[in-house]
C-alpha cells in the first residue's frame, strides 16, 4: 500500500473493522494486511489523531498478546510511546504488556520495553522504568546494546526526577571506569554524566583527567559514528590541556575525524578542535587549511546541514574573524537553486567576510543579484551593498555607491526604492563625501512610494535642503498627501516641516509649517502624533513669545534640528556570549546565535575552564607558517597537492623541479568512514583507482572552485 494511503486521517471505527477480520487463527495467512492496518495507527497518532486513535487499546494490546512478530511488537510499544506522550494516563493498560515484554528473552524487545518505560511521563510507568534501569545497571554479564540503552535513558528520566537519577552517578562512574574492555558502553556511561551534569546547575561542571581524555582520543578509531560524536562532545569543557604540548596531541588525534562523511561527527571534531585553540599559544597555518577544507566539504551537504554549517560559519566569523577560517568567498555565492534561507544565510557571510580584497568580486555577485527575477533577493542584496558601504571606510564606500548609481539607472521601481532606503544609511556613515549624488536621487521622489523610501527621500531632501534650490518643491510631494500616509511617513513629514521653517522663516515654510501642525492636533487620531505636534508648536510659541529669553532660537535649533551621529553597523556580539556560542558549534544555540539560556532554560551556561595556558585574546592568536616551527608536523600538516595518478601505477612520482607535500595518513581517514562492504570486482584489468584511495575522491568532490 502506498504511504498516501496510509498517511491518510482514518476513524476507530475503520481501522477497527479492518482489525477485526484477521483474527487470531488466520494471523499467519493475513499478517501483511495487519500489519498495513497497524501502520495506519501509527501514521495517524504522528498527523495528531490522538481522539480518535486512544479507542483502539484493546485491539493494539489483543495483537500485542497474541503475536511474536518483532514488526508488530514494535508498532505496539510505538503506539503506547506516542499516545502515552500526548495522554499519560490513557497508557495505563498497557503497562502490564510492557513489563512482560522487558522480560522477553529478546534483547531487541527489552531494549523496546525500556524505552517505552521511560517515554511515557505518568507515575506508574515512571517508577518501573527506575526499577528497570536500576536493574541492568546492577546486574553483570548484560548484553551490551541493553546495557548501553538503560545509560542513554538517564539523561531523559533525569528531566522527570534529578534526585532519583543523582543517586545513580556512582554507578555510572563505576561502569565507565570498568568498561575498558567494551568502548560503546563506557561512551555511553560519559555521555551521560556530561549530560547531566550540564543540565543541573547543582552538581560542579564536569572535569576528566588527561589520562583519561587521551584514552578516549585514542579509541576513536575503533568506535562507530554516532559514539565518536559523543566523545567529541563530552569532552568540549570536560578535557582541560595544562601545556601546549597537550593541545597539540589532542588535536592530532581529532584531526582525522574532520573528514567523517557524518556532519554530526565533523562539526562535533571542529567544534572541540575550536575548544583547544582557546588554550593554544598559537596556530599553524596547516591547521587553518585543514578547517577550512572540512567547511567547504560541509557546504555540499544537503540544504538543511549546509544551513546548519552556514551558520556556524557566521559565528566563527563574529567570534575570531578571519583568523580561523580561509574561505575564499566564491563559496558563499548563490546558486538559483538554493532555498531562500541559504541565501539569506549566504548573504550574511558574504557581508561578514568582505574587506578591501574580496569587495570587487563581491560587488558584482551582488549587483547580479539585485537585478534578479526574485524580487525579495533583489531587495535584500541592494541592502547588503548599502550596508557595506557603511560598514568599510570610504574608499570602498565611494565602490558601492558607484554600484548602486549604476542601478540606479535600472530604472525598476522597486529597484529606485531600495536604492533610496539604503543612501540614508549611507549618507550618516559619510556625511558630506557624497553630495554631488543628491540631485541624481530626488530625481526619482515621484517613483517612491513604501513607506520606508518615503522616510529616506524625506530625510535626504531634509537634511541636503542647502544643496537643492527647490528642496521645497520636492517635500511638497509629500506633504501634500499627509493625511493618507502611514503613521510614520506623517511623524517625518511633521518633523520636517518644522525644521524648514526654524532654519528659513519666511511665508513659504510658515505656511507649509502650520498647515502641517493644524492637520496633526486637527485631523489625525494617532495620539502620539498629535502630542508631538502640540510639543513642537508650544516650542515654536515660546521662542516667539516676549519670553524668549526662556528658549532662544539657537536652544530650540539644537533641540529639534541637531545634528544626528555617524550611523554604525556593529557586527561584534558580547565576547561572554561568543564563547558561550563558540562551545556550542552544531546546536540550535548557534543557529539562533543566542546564549543557550534563551533557548533552553535549565541548562547551564558552558565556560572555559581555568588553565595555566588559557589564551585571554583569542581574536589575536598567532598564526605561523608551516616551516616555522618545532612542534610535531604530524599535528598541524599541510594540505597536500594532488599528484596525478597513472593508468598502470598507483602514483606516478613528482617532478623533480617540484616538490610536493605528501601526508602519512593520506587515505586512512576517509577510508575508515567509507568502509565497502565485501569485495567487489572491478570491471577493468587492474585496480580502480577509486576503490584504492577513496579518500581522494572525497577530498576532490570537498575542493569546491570559484565559479
């Protein structure tokens, strides 16, 4: 059956009549259309029919009873897991199934049991998982997959009761330290300490010894994916180096996990590679490249794992600049076919990534775009180039108004109006460098017609009145229109009139002046705006009045027409929060770029622990050449050059003239993680070449050119 007919919204009384022609004798015979009743259950409990879906626990626990199918069993405990979520008290007759399954002498079907004792949040099911967990955990010679299923559980059962837990961290300890001999159950048992010392702000932050970080560092290679993630993630704030020589060796252990084809795995290696350059004096140039290589493989995941890298991208970028990362920016250019929040996300770092060097080519990726189709792209790379403008010196600000001039003539009206938003901005950073330009764009005040473009030509044509000879002309546009427009069009309208008519008083600004007060206090209702009005005529009374001596024009000059700052764009975060952020590389928090307390509330805020080498100054941390150092160059090697690969030899030899850099463990990490199942024949006459170093296909596909 198809899954739309499956993930279709049924009734109780359907399914229950396609249950109840299969009955017990036929179970065999009928299983499959069962089973397809069955998965219609669950479909429906994950679309939200719980109403309807609760009626059907005495049929869920008749099969539950009468089959051994592994299938089936499984559909049972998902079903409870599910509804028992959502209604707690409704699981209640399923517990008695769910206790005689823990005693199944099927690891799989324990290991189902126990989940569903501690999925479901009612009292009873509560204190049997306890009774479940407290059970394997005391006894010897469990099967290991069961084993590590009732650790994993804890960090769960700790959100429903932390003393009850708490009391079981002795045991963890003991398994962790005993565990020697199974790696899987004594990552499970860290995992699990870590968690729940992270979650509860009683218990003192984790701390391992270095003996016993290396240890794990070293059993990387024998663990599977999802454990190398947890031993990279234990151990961000738990494995504090004393020495530089410390860092050095956990980073050479971890660097190969830096082309794990599991994001999970790689962004878990950078972030803790991150962690330790916290504690380095400094940084090899190898090193550099080698981060910046995993990145760029990243970036050809799919659209939600590159978003997730993206963004974690933006952070490092806040946090240590350009320092860290050494990505040319070609790849953060949009491609067509990206989602819209990739290329947002894509935008931003081209934005934090431009400096003198790379602002040409930025320039003309984003004037590309703002004359693309997509309107809302358009939009939003116009604003990013006004917004380089503001945020480089004006060299290359003169750069990106030239760009924008050019737009300008585009002649879109959407185009205009960005343009106009944008060169208010523009024109605060650099007040009096673009002056000659003011004539081009009050051109185009009879195109602009958002609210937002209304604001900014008014404030240009206010602000640069002494450059237009009928500056009075060009407001009158709008002023003529002001009770139509939107609340804060009238504000800038209002304020502007007065302005006028404080630096010029004659019978032309007088007139625009009061006609504007009148239509405020007289015929608008916005409360605000009719106070601010009142505010300014009771000024303009006082000056006038014989007791001006109380408010001289220069007093009310100052008040209502002073000069404004430089606008400035701050791209820098609390350096508190970025290292916060930085410890969590591949969470929500880093994809929010919010302290982990805004986006989980009982969780503890991760530091840097204390240590005699902790680098106060991260964002000046030395980088050196490959050659220039005595420390080991199997930490920090270079990235190697491609050697080019004969039909018959596995690697022809480098020409004499030019050396080239070859790594120890070239092909062994990708090797590791892409593993081929079996033997396989190769079609041609000798080895492929492939199927010898499929490390190099990975490293070739992760070298992403400029387009």
């Amino acid at each position: 059956m198809s899954d739309q007919r499956i993930f279709a919204r049924y009734k109780a009384t359907e399914i229950r009549a396609e249950l109840q022609n299969f009955d017990a004798k036929r179970s065999k015979v009928s299983a499959t259309k069962r089973k397809v009743a069955l998965r219609k259950i669950i479909a429906n409990l994950k679309m939200g029919n719980y109403n309807e879906m609760v009626l059907l626990y005495p049929e869920m626990l008749k099969f539950w009873q009468v089959e051994d199918d592994l299938e089936v069993k499984r559909i049972c405990h998902e079903y409870v897991r599910t509804l028992g979520a959502a209604k707690p008290q409704s699981a209640k007759e399923a517990l008695g199934a769910v206790l005689g399954d823990l005693e199944n002498k099927n690891e799989e079907v324990q290991i189902m049991s126990l989940r569903t004792l501690s999925a479901v949040t009612s009292l009873e099911y509560i204190n049997e998982a306890f009774k479940a967990v407290g059970y394997v955990l005391a006894r010897r010679g469990v099967p290991q997959n069961l084993l590590k299923t009732a650790i994993l559980l804890l960090k769960y059962m700790d959100d429903l009761d932390h003393d009850r837990v708490s009391s079981t961290l002795d045991s963890l300890y003991d398994i962790f330290e005993r565990q020697l001999a199974s790696p899987t159950v004594q990552v499970a048992a860290l995992h699990t300490i870590y968690a729940i010392h992270e979650k509860n702000t009683d218990l003192k932050p984790l701390r391992l010894e270095l003996d016993v970080a290396m240890g794990l560092l070293d059993l990387l290679p024998q663990l599977n994916e999802w454990d190398k993630a947890m031993v990279l993630e234990s151990l961000t704030t738990s494995a504090v180096p004393q020495t530089h020589s410390d860092v050095c060796a956990m980073i050479e252990l971890v660097l190969p996990q830096l082309q794990h084809a599991n994001t999970y795995v790689a962004l878990n290696a950078f972030k803790f590679i991150a962690y330790l350059l916290n504690y380095a004096e400094h940084v090899n140039e190898g090193l550099i490249k080698r981060f910046s290589n995993s990145i760029v493989s990243l970036l050809n995941k799919p659209p939600e794992l590159e978003f997730l890298v993206l963004r974690n991208i933006i952070l490092l970028l806040l946090s240590r600049g350009a320092s860290l990362l050494k990505l040319d920016v070609s790849f953060f250019f949009i491609e067509y076919n990206d989602p819209i929040y990739i290329k947002d996300t894509k935008l931003e770092c081209l934005y934090l990534s431009a400096d003198h060097e790379t602002l040409p080519r930025i320039l003309e990726e984003l004037v590309q775009y703002a004359t693309d189709i997509d309107i809302q792209m358009s939009r939003k790379a116009i604003r990013a180039i006004g917004n380089l403008a503001v945020k480089l010196n004006e060299e290359a600000a003169h750069d990106c108004v030239d760009a924008l001039l050019d737009l300008l003539e585009f002649g879109v009206d959407y185009v205009v109006q960005e343009i106009i938003s944008v060169f208010r901005n523009i024109l605060r950073k650099h007040p009096k460098r673009f002056e000659s330009i003011i004539g081009e764009l009050v051109k185009h005040t009879e195109s602009v017609q958002e609210p937002e473009a209304k604001n900014a030509m008014i404030w240009i044509i206010t602000n640069y009145s002494y450059a237009l000879p009928n500056y009075l002309e060009f407001f009158q546009v709008f002023s003529s229109n002001l009770l139509e427009e939107t609340s804060d069009v009238q504000f800038s309208i209002l304020t502007s009139s007065v302005k006028f008519f404080i630096r010029n008083p004659n019978y032309q600004t007088e007139k625009i002046c009061i006609k504007a007060l009148k239509q405020c206090t007289e015929e608008i209702n916005n409360p605000d705006l009719r106070d601010r009005a009142f505010m300014y005529w009771r000024l303009l009374s006082l000056a006038q009045s014989p007791k001006s001596h109380l408010l001289s024009n220069d007093s009310m000059t100052k008040l209502i027409d002073g000069e404004l700052p430089a606008i400035q764009l701050s791209t820098k975060l609390d350096p508190v929060i970025l290292e916060e952020l930085e410890l969590n590389i591949g969470t929500i928090a880093s994809i929010y770029l919010k302290p982990v307390s805004q986006v989980f509330r009982n969780t503890r805020t991760k530091r840097l622990l204390p240590s005699p080498i902790l680098n106060p100054n991260k964002e000046n941390l030395k980088v050196i050449n490959d050659g220039s150092t005595n420390l080991n160059s199997g930490a920090f090697e270079r990235v190697p050059e491609w050697e080019t690969i004969g039909q018959s030899d596995d690697v022809s030899v480098a020409s004499p003239r030019r050396t080239k850099t070859m790594m120890n463990d070239y092909d062994k990490p990708a090797e590791k993680v892409n593993q081929l199942k079996g033997k396989r024949k190769s079609s041609s006459a000798g080895p492929s070449t492939l199927s010898r170093k499929p490390s190099m296909l990975v490293r070739k596909l992760s070298m992403k050119k400029p387009f």
